[in-house]
C-alpha cells in the first residue's frame, strides 16, 4: 500500500477498507507517514466524510494502536460517561457518587483540561491531597468495594489519537464528525467499560455549534457503540452559555457539592440527573428511566449523594472536609466584578469566550504542560434570559494575576443583552439510543 494511493482514494470520496485504516492509523502512529501526508489524508476526511463501517474500523484501529484496560476483575457492567466538551461542565463530580449509591460501578478515566474547556482531573486536584494517579490494584479495590474510582488517563491508550488529535488542532480538521466521533469512543472502547453515555454538547462552547450536527455526532458515536458491543446512549445538551454558575477548577467543586446538596443550578442539576440516570439504567439498577430519575433526585435530597461525594474524596487521600467547609478549597485574592454598560435581557452568552477568559485568569493551560491555578476562574452571575440594569454584575472573575484586561474584555463581550426576552433555555435537546 502506498499512503498517496489511499489519499487520493479519499479525495475521490471512496470507502477505504479496514486494512488500508489500519495501515494509515498504525503508519502515522509509529512514525512511517509524515505529518504532511496524514493532514492531507485527515482533510480528505473533512470534506469526503467517512461511512459507518469506515468511523468503526478507523475506531478499532485507535483503540489497537495501544493498550486497552482489562476491567474484568470489576464486579458488574461499568457504566462510563463522556462529554464531548464544554465549559463549566462539572457533572462527572455529581454522577460518580450518584451512580455508586446505587451500586453502578464506575471505574473512570478523566482527562485535564486544555485550551477553553476544563477537564475533571484538575478540577479534582484542585482537593488538597486529592490522588489522581492510582495502582491498578487500587482502582480495582477501589471500584469493587466502594463502586467508585477516577484516574487520569493512562499515557499508553490510544496513542494513535493523541498524535492525531494534535496534527487535527493545527490543520483545522478538529471539527469532523467522523474525526471526532472516532477519537471519543477509541478512548471509552479502550478503557474497558461495558456501556456508555455520552453527553454531547451543542452551542457556542462546543464543537458542534447546531442541533442538527450535534445530533448526527451523537448518531454516530451510538452506532459505533453498539457495533463494538457496547450500549451506548447519547444525550444532546446545551452549550450556549456556561453550564452553572462557576468556571474554572475549586470554584466548579463547590458548586459540584452544592448540586449534591439541592443547591445546584437548574441546566447542571438536569443535565447531570439524566445522565446518572441514564447510566443506571445501562448499569442495569434500574428497569426504566422515570424511576432512575426519581432515585436520583431523592438520594440528593435524602444526603446520601453528598455523603458518597465525601467518601469518594476520602478514599482517594483527598480532604473530605471540603464538602462540609467548601471555603478550605483554594481561594484567589482578586475579584473583580465585571458590569452590564447597557440594560436589558441576557440574550446569550458566548461559553467559549468564558472558557477562554477563565484560562487567562489562570484556570486553565496553553499547552499541555503548563501548571494552573486552581483558584482562578469565573462566576457567572447572570444566565441567559436573566433581566440586568445598567451597572449590575455580570460575571465575577478570579484570579492572582494583576494583567488581566483580556480577559475583562473578553467575558464582558461574551454577554450579548437586547430588549427583548429570548426563548427559555432548553437543557436537553434530545436522547439517541
Ligand atoms: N474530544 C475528543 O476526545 N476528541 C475530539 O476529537 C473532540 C473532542
């Protein structure tokens, strides 16, 4: 086979088959095809599209250019979830101990945040003595007595998309549904859960800015599931503002543990209760969502979630006072409210330009190994549809650093307020199982 053959077979817009996805993924991943070649191929790709067998076999190629987690010494179907990205996108805080409560075992791997989207391992980390990195025999036990673990992904799964992932982000091949679709599920197949659920986020803070291209990704990664055994549900949610009210990392704790005290914001409480449910469902705890749901909401209102959350904390050597005194999470020293020039109603808010401004305040990295600062980020005082007279806040920024007009600028603008009313805000645009 020869790499320009293949490329020329998929500028045409010809179906490749599994061996020449395989001689492409396994080529570039060991360095046999250059960057030039394979940004050629993933252009391709970009305009062309892939068919279903192509996305499940460019998958399966993925996830074998590595290793794959062997779950098998976990007692019961593991239930993961994914999010497909977003800002203030705390939810797998909540649905780890919500799952557990009710005997899901969730044996995760989260990734750190980069660019304008936060990522759950620093936000756990963002817990004084909070360990992300665990033995195997740890997470196992972790798992089989307390149905319960988080680590960071290991640095050996997928290789394939890691390289590729990065050769995306500067060649403008980043939103492709194909692309994308194969790079999340390589990751969930690899890392050895039974089922899965997906959130797949739409609007201004995420990939698929509408409806309808959220939906066709979500089709798409469901098929790949189920054509790789595994059950896969997907559920389409909002991004066109902030999910909550906090953006950034020990901010975003605080408010994971006020959801699991009955205090969260509406989006983020709906959100993260369908996909726990969702997963219990999968998991087999429960027979139907409706009931699903109703446990959910009462394991919240009973304390028991909360109580679950601590214990989560406690087992992974972090400090579980946090869920009693959240004050003992890292605090900045400045707070700088940021304040409406015009009155009017939210109309929408731009949840990249907040992500990006809670990275230049310090909570998130330009590249990957840029240290963070825990304690910066955003409130959002204000959501879409909220009334604001002329001077009210808006948002509150956090941050130690003292140069931070960018980011005043930017969060300010991300706010677009007009005289008229907008439409209620939908959490969840549709299920696709
Ligand atoms: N998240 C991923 O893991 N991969 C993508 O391509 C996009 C979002």
């Amino acid at each position: 086979m020869r790499i320009v053959d293949l490329i020329n077979k998929k500028k045409r817009g010809e179906n490749l088959s599994a061996s020449e996805i395989d001689y492409i993924v396994q080529g570039y991943t060991m360095g046999e095809i250059p960057d030039y070649q394979m940004s050629a191929f993933l252009m391709a790709v970009y305009f062309k599209g892939m068919s279903k067998e192509e996305i499940a076999n460019l998958t399966l190629s993925m996830v074998n250019s590595g290793e794959t987690v062997d779950l098998s010494m976990i007692e019961g179907i593991k239930v993961d979830k994914h999010s497909s990205g977003g800002v203030g996108d705390k939810i797998s805080l909540v649905i780890v101990p919500l799952c557990a409560c009710v005997g899901i075992p969730v044996a995760k791997m989260s990734g750190r945040g980069l660019g304008h989207t936060g990522g759950t391992i620093d936000k756990l980390e963002s817990i004084e003595g909070f360990r992300t990195e665990l033995s195997k025999d740890e997470f196992v036990n972790n798992v089989n007595k307390y149905k319960m673990a988080i680590v960071g992904q290991s640095p050996n799964l997928t290789p394939a998309d890691k390289k590729i992932y990065a050769l995306r982000d500067v060649t403008g091949t980043v939103d492709s549904i194909p692309l994308i679709a194969s790079s999340i599920m390589s990751k969930k197949i690899a890392s050895g859960c039974d089922c899965i659920v997906l959130d797949v986020k739409v609007g201004s803070g995420a990939f698929m800015k509408s409806v309808d291209e959220a939906v066709i990704l979500a089709k798409t990664m469901v098929e790949i599931g189920k054509s790789l055994g595994r059950k896969t549900v997907a559920v389409v949610t909002d991004m066109n503002q902030p999910l909550g009210h906090e953006v950034g990392n020990a901010n975003e704790v605080k408010e994971a543990i006020g959801i699991l005290k009955g205090r969260g914001a509406e989006d983020e409480t709906t959100v993260a209760l369908t996909i726990a449910s969702y997963m219990a469902v999968l998991g087999g705890a429960f027979s139907d969502y409706e009931s699903a749901y109703k446990k959910m909401r009462e394991l919240i209102e009973s304390g028991e979630a909360v109580e679950k959350l601590k214990e989560f904390i406690r087992i992974q050597g972090g400090n579980p006072e946090v869920v009693d005194n959240p004050d003992l999470l890292p605090k900045a020293e400045k707070h700088i409210e940021i304040k409406s020039s015009v009155s009017g109603y939210v109309n929408s808010i731009n949840a990249e330009d907040i992500g990006v401004s809670a990275m230049l305040l310090g909570a998130g990295r330009k590249t990957k190994n840029d240290s963070i600062d825990f304690s910066a980020g955003v409130t959002m005082v204000k959501k879409v549809g909220d009334w604001v007279d002329e001077g009210d806040t808006l948002c509150i920024l956090h941050t130690n650093k003292t140069d931070i007009n960018d980011a005043k600028e930017l969060s300010k603008s991300a706010f677009v307020i007009k005289d008229k009313k907008p439409e209620p805000v939908k959490f969840i645009h549709c299920v696709i199982d």
